[in-house]
C-alpha cells in the first residue's frame, strides 16, 4: 500500500503537478480533462491501493467512475454529483479508483480561519466528520449552485490579492457551507426510509444491551460505541436520529433509561441505588439528577406518588 501524507498544501500541490499554492493556508482548484488526456494523480492509484491523509481541510466535488474508497469500516460507492468533506488528519485508502474528467476541490488550513467567525462556525457543521459513504449526493439543481460558488472562490483566488480578498474569499466559503448543511438536511429527509431504519437499529442495540444486563456490567456505552455497532460515524448517528425524532443519540439513550427507571422503582425491595447501578450509572446521585432533569422530580417523590395512586 502507498502511505500519502501531505503536512500541507504545497506537498499537496507538488504531488499534484500543480504550481506552488498561491497561499499556503488555502487553495482551490478545477480540473477538466479534454478528451483522451489523463490525469497522474487521478489515476494513481488504478493498480494498488493508496492510503491518503491531509493534515488540513478539505472539500471536494468528483464522481467516482469506479474503484472502492474506503474510510474507517465503511466502503464509498460514488455518485453522480458527489460532495466530499474531510476535517484535517482523517485517513481514506482508495482501491482501484478511476475519477471523472472533472473535478472541483477547496483545500485550506485551519489557521487561515483565525480570527474570523468562521474559526468557530466550522466546528459546528459535523458532516466534516462524517464517513464517506455518508458523503453528500447532489441533486442536478444543487449540483449548479455549488459550481457557481466554487468558481467565485476561484475567481477570487486568481484575482490580484488585496486587502479585502481573504474576506471576500471566506464569505464565499462560509456561504458553501450554509448550502451544504441545507442540503444535507434535504438528504436525511429523502432519506427518510433509511433513517428510520437506523434509529429502529439504534433502539434495538439498546433495549438488547439493557436485557442482557450489559447496562449493569459494563455501563452505559457511549455514542461511538453505538456508532460503531451501526457502522456509522457517531455525529453522523446522532444528526439522523435527530432529524428523525427531534432529539439526539443521547437524548434518546437518557430517555430510555427514565423509562426503565420508572419501572424498576416500582419493583418489590427496589431502592434508589440498586436501580441506578442496575440502569449502569457508577454513582446513584447523577441517576437521581438525571431522573429529576427529565420528569420533574426525585425517584423518592415519583415511588411515593405512584404508591399514593
């Protein structure tokens, strides 16, 4: 396997056969193959199997002809119209990849944020850390929108550099974003089917951890735990069980637990602590938080209510 590490993107550009970046923090490209011609980089890796690992962001636009992209434990298969987000030191191996002619790409440090809004705002979009085959699928519609931000980032980044272009440059960016977050908000309600699929999965995993008595074992998992057993990246879980249910993977596990909580603290010689270490929390008073956070009062005054009843 060929190891690719770029600490930055002028390693990248060196690969590339491209010129130095006319910024080191941050470029944009766009590549369209005339008929018969190829591209080295592209097509590097048509015969072997190529690790890749850029220690910075990166935004991509490329359909996948074929090969198999690869990233953590789940395989990519592309599509037309396809939007790639990486966040900085995430690895993909690509198996016998072929590309289409043409492609657009951002690339930029996260030190060419600093100081601006944006430095912030990009922790918040959570498909930078998605997996791939969680990759966003464009519509046609959608597709054009995107081009034409892409090319006034170009545009602007080939224009003579000034004291307003980085500003300039950056709010295009910033709007790339917002559309792509829009978008993806339209792929979870598409996606519906799929995604009611995955809570009902999620839900499953959770009511067999709890009946086999793992909850009192091991404790409460956590959010990648269960990402895990999904095979999904855990923001990418928790944003469709909340464009699914209107609250997060971690709602939905304390909720569950309130649940259950309800009905073991009703039972026969139950006490407060024997229910909380049975539910998989270490210490009895964050249960009784939690439980008096979600129904309004304490497990001692919920079983005095209830045997009043």
């Amino acid at each position: 396997m060929k190891n690719l590490i770029f600490k930055n993107i002028a390693e990248l550009h060196e690969y590339m056969g491209e010129a130095e970046p006319e910024n080191p923090l941050f470029s944009v490209s766009h590549t369209k193959l005339k008929e018969g011609e190829t591209n080295d980089c592209e097509t590097d890796g048509l015969n072997e199997t190529v690790s890749l690992t850029n220690q910075f962001y990166s935004i991509s636009l490329k359909n996948i002809i074929s090969g198999e992209l690869v990233y953590g434990r789940t395989k990519y298969d592309g599509s037309k119209g396809t939007l790639l987000f990486t966040a900085p030191n995430q690895t993909m191996v690509f198996k016998n990849m072929v590309f289409s002619s043409e492609a657009y790409h951002i690339v930029f440090h996260k030190d060419y944020l600093n100081g601006y809004e944006l430095f912030e705002k990009i922790k918040k979009y959570n498909f930078f850390n998605y997996n791939v085959n969680e990759a966003l699928h464009l519509s046609p519609k959608e597709e054009k929108t995107l081009k034409t931000i892409f090319k006034n980032i170009e545009a602007e980044y080939h224009n003579n550099q000034d004291e307003f272009s980085k500003e300039i440059i950056l709010s295009h960016l910033d709007t790339l974003l917002k559309y792509s977050d829009r978008f993806y908000k339209r792929q979870f309600l598409d996606r519906k089917e799929i995604n009611q699929d995955l809570f009902t999965r999620f839900t499953t995993i959770l009511e067999t951890y709890f009946a086999t008595n793992q909850l009192e074992e091991k404790g409460i998992p956590s959010v990648e735990w269960f990402a895990d057993k999904l095979g999904v990246s855990h923001r990418y879980m928790s944003d469709t069980i909340k464009a699914e249910t209107g609250k997060t993977a971690v709602d939905q596990i304390n909720l569950f637990l309130i649940e259950e909580a309800k009905n073991l603290l009703l039972a026969p010689e139950a006490s407060i602590s024997s229910t909380a270490y049975k539910l998989g929390f270490e210490y009895p008073q964050y249960f009784s938080r939690l439980f008096k956070k979600k129904t309004g009062m304490s497990p001692k005054a919920y079983i005095e209510s209830t045997s009043a009843n």
